[in-house]
C-alpha cells in the first residue's frame, strides 16, 4: 500500500457518517495469535461504540463469551473522533486489531488505503450467506467483486414525539400519529405549536454539521434528487432545482418559520427528553436513550415522508477485517464466528436501537418484544446511503460542511450553496 495515501488519509480523516458519542474504554491494543489464561482463541475487536450504544456492545460481547468455550472476545472501545485515525495507524505499525468496527460509508476509503481486506473466504467458511443480508450495505461494500464488510445493522433517521405534549397541542390524529402527511402540513403543525407553546419548541434539531445534512438529504431525495456526484465521470450531479429547493424547505424550518431553537448542537436529546420540545428529529442511535428518559412518553416513526418519493437518510455499522500479518488463521475463524453470531442474534445488538440486516431477525419475537421497535423498523423501505467517495467526504468534508451550515443559519442562500457544493465537489474529484 501506499504510504503517502495512508498518512493523506490521517491528515484528511473525519468521521461523517456515526453517530456515536465519544466514550473511551481502553486505549490501543495489539493483537493477534494469542491465547488467554484458559487456553482459548482471543480475538482484540475495536469498535467506537460509547454511551448507550457501548453498554450494548458490552453486554453482547459478554453474552458470546458465556457461550464459547473456545473463543474470548476482547472489545476495546476507542474515542469515536479519532477511531478511523487510530486504526489506521495500527495497521501501518502492524499492531492491528483482529476486528474492527467501520461504517459501511467508509469501507471504500478503508480499501483504497489498504487497511482492510476481502472477506469473502473467511465469511464463507463459518456460513455467512451475503445473500441473505438486507439493505444496501452488502452493495456498497462490495469492491471489484469482493466483500469487505459484514453488515451489523442499519440506522436511519427517525422522527420522535412527546406523546404527553403532542396531545396537548392537539397535534395528533385519531391514531397517535402526528396529524400531517407533506411538508406544508409538517410546517403548519409546528407553526401551531409555536403560536401556543411559550418556550416548549415545536422541533428539535442539531444546528451544525452531520445532522441537519442528514435531514437536508433525505428531504433532497425526497424531492427526487440524484445521487451529489458521478463516480464514473467524475463529475459533480447534483440537481440544482431540486438543490435549492430542499435546502430551502430545511432554512425555512431554521430561519423564515423559525421552530426550531437556535444555537442547538450537543445535547439536543436532553432538550427533548426535559420536555423542552415536542418533537425530535435524530436517529436510530437515540432510541434506547430517550425511552429510558421518556418511558412511555415518546413516540416514534421512521423520518416522514414530506415529498413525492421516500428516501431516508441511512447507513450501517459493519465487521471488517483489518490488514493484520499477526493474525493466525484459527483467530481469523474465531473473528468471523463472533460476526456470525451477533448478525444471526441480531436482535440482541438492536436493544441500542439499530435495526437487524437479516430479515429472519427482524421478524423475529426478541425485536417484537423490544420497545418502539415495531413503530419504526419499516424505516428499512426507505432507505438511502450516501454513496461512497474517499475524495469527497474525506478530503471535502469541512467544505462542504460549511457550505449547509452557512445555509441554516442565513450566511449563504440555497442558490449560493448549490454552486459552492458543485465547485467542491468538482474540485475534490478533479
């Protein structure tokens, strides 16, 4: 591989795509052909899970090593901002981990830098069928005909309410869901809200960065957008029409109509777990936490369809395995059969509120008994990824980041926008 692309890499890293808080349980560690006290297989797993989401990885990894006689799993959870950095590094030092966590988003950038590998043998070889996996995750992440990831989950945007407000602003249909069906009624209910509410806000939503831009394009797809750039011309594609019409439909939430409270960026979940909103634009990763705040008090639903086409903005955490000379072949097995067994018992994963990627799970009594779950899990039809591009959400991140951000808060106008979003673009693929 390339050493000068590996440390462009390290200079030009952000993580886009997680959602993840940015808990730290261990710092790095080596791994590979190790046995433990007890004579079994350890395989060192990184992963960036923190909050709510790494006391669930916790408890799955505890599960599994109960149920092996053979294998001990050792999950080491890395800061959520530097994880992609840091596995990088391990590799060019050749102190990888066995297993390691990506984005699905960000498995072709892992490639292109060579820190990851094909997997297509070692899946095979413990009974992992991608066919049977759902979404777009094993499309993406297949490279030159080869996989490189193994799909965890999926994770989209969601919208919630306080089911205690929401009746009180009369709000609701005759069936508890929120009484609109496109983007002139979303705009009039919260309007509502704001004439009556005092200092209760009608939306929550964070003010900068992967959030709104997460809003912004599924409302962009909605409208029937096409994909933001062409990885075979090379050229950005981006629908201006539909361009500055959407980034106006979210600048008007911000600015013209303005329910949504300035200044939000961290902690916006509290804001609406406090009963400070209504309702509550984020994601799969904040369901465990606002339930255990909120108990029967929130309700959910996949993000609504406002326009003509579903689309929703979407990923996936997904098993990969890290370029790693050290690793012997029976670790590699041992790897792979933690991977089987968390996918096949998916279900135990999704108590962080990510949804299964084998339908058999989805449908399965464990994720029907799980609160919520039910009320959103078809956020599955709708799905959208980003599609992959290590030039653009690597090199360009900042930029463009900028560019919508300047968007919400008045400093540049949709038309503006569009034509620094197609220089960027452009210019990164150059």
């Amino acid at each position: 591989m390339k050493k000068g692309l590996i440390m462009m890499m390290l200079c030009l890293i952000f993580v886009f795509v997680s959602a993840c808080t940015t808990n730290t349980n261990s710092e790095n560690a080596s791994s590979g052909n190790t046995k433990d006290a007890e004579g079994k297989t350890k395989v060192v797993f990184w992963n960036l899970f923190g909050g709510g989401d790494g006391a669930v990885m916790t408890d799955v990894v505890k599960q599994f090593n109960e149920a092996q006689q053979d294998i001990e799993v050792e999950a080491i959870t890395q800061e959520w901002g530097e994880f992609y950095t840091k596995l990088t590094t391990s590799v060019l030092g050749n102190k990888a981990p066995d297993l390691a966590i990506s984005h699905a988003t960000n498995v072709l950038l892992l490639k292109t830098v060579g820190v990851i590998q094909p997997l297509d043998d070692e899946a095979r070889h413990v009974g992992i069928d991608f066919s049977k996996f759902t979404g777009e995750s094993p499309e993406i992440t297949t490279i030159d005909g080869d996989h490189y990831a193994v799909p965890m989950d999926h994770h989209a945007m969601l919208l919630f309410w306080n089911k205690s407000l929401a009746e009180q602003f009369g709000v609701l249909d005759d069936n508890g869901q929120p009484n609109f069906s496109n983007y002139d009624e979303f705009v009039q209910i919260m309007l509502k809200i704001k004439e009556q509410g005092g200092d209760i806000a009608p939306l929550d939503v964070r003010g900068k960065g992967t959030h709104p831009f997460r809003f912004w394009y599924s409302i962009y797809k909605q409208m029937g957008g096409e994909d933001l750039y062409d990885n075979t011309t090379n050229k950005a594609t981006i629908d201006p029409e539909i361009g500055v019409k959407s980034l106006k439909a979210v600048y008007d939430l911000f600015q013209t109509h303005k329910v949504i409270p300035e200044g939000i960026d961290k902690n916006n979940a509290e804001i609406f777990i406090n009963g400070q909103a209504v309702f509550f634009i984020s994601g799969t990763w904040d369901v465990n936490n606002l339930y255990k705040g909120m108990d029967d008090n929130v309700s959910v639903m996949k993000f609504p369809q406002l326009f003509e086409n579903p689309g929703i903005y979407a990923d996936s955490h997904t098993f990969v395995l890290p370029v790693n000379p050290n690793r012997d072949d029976k670790t590699t097995e041992a790897a792979m059969t933690f991977v089987k067994w968390v996918t096949d018992n998916g279900w135990k994963w999704s108590e962080a509120g990510h949804l299964p990627t084998l339908e058999q799970v989805m449908q399965s009594e464990e994720l029907r008994e799980q609160p919520l779950r039910e009320d959103y899990k078809d956020v599955v039809n709708d799905m959208v990824f980003l599609k992959p591009n290590p030039k653009v959400w690597f090199a360009s991140y900042n930029q463009l980041m900028d560019i919508f951000d300047g968007v919400w808060i008045n400093k540049f106008s949709p038309e503006e926008a569009v034509k620094k979003i197609e220089q960027v673009i452009n210019t990164a693929l150059e």
